[in-house]
C-alpha cells in the first residue's frame, strides 16, 4: 500500500515555499491542522490516518502529519495541490 505524508506546512500561507509550503499562496491555509488536512484527504477518496506527535523536519513545533493512504494513483504533488483546494473549501463551508 503507497502512503503520502502530509504535514500542515505544506499548506501554511505563512511559510515560504524554502519553509516548506507547497502550493501557491493563494490556495495556501493560515495554521491548517491534521484534522482539516485528514478531512480534505477523505473528501478526495483516500484514507486518513492522523499521527499527532510528528514534527516537520523544518519546524520545531509538533504540530502532526497526515498518512494518506491508497495514494498509487496519484503524484505526491497533485495530492497536496487537492488537499489545498478541499481544505479550503471546507473551511469555506464552515
């Protein structure tokens, strides 16, 4: 089974792309979370498992990562890239 990480600072508007963000500002979250990340992950059709006590390789704080499993389909980069469109529509939404 492929798995994809993916930490909240691949989303993160207030990181630069040398600190770790990867999709464009625009589509970026401010302070996304492991659970809106998981959801997100869920909506596009893969599972979710959340792992709370990780930190980034480029962060200090742990703030978790996200398991996606299922993934072989897909590139890690259109997985975040749709990762980053539904968190912001759920978080639209909410």
């Amino acid at each position: 089974m492929v798995e994809n990480v993916i930490y909240p600072a691949y989303l993160d508007a207030e990181l630069s792309r040398s600190e770790g963000r990867r999709v464009a500002a625009e589509e970026a979250l401010s302070n996304p979370t492991v659970d809106e990340i998981a959801q997100a992950v869920q909506q596009i059709g893969y599972d979710a498992v959340i792992e709370r006590d990780v930190t980034y390789s480029r962060e200090y704080e742990p703030r978790g990562r996200v398991l996606a499993q299922g993934t072989e389909d897909t590139t890690k980069n259109d997985l975040v890239q749709a990762v980053a469109a539904y968190a912001g529509l759920l978080r639209d939404d909410s």
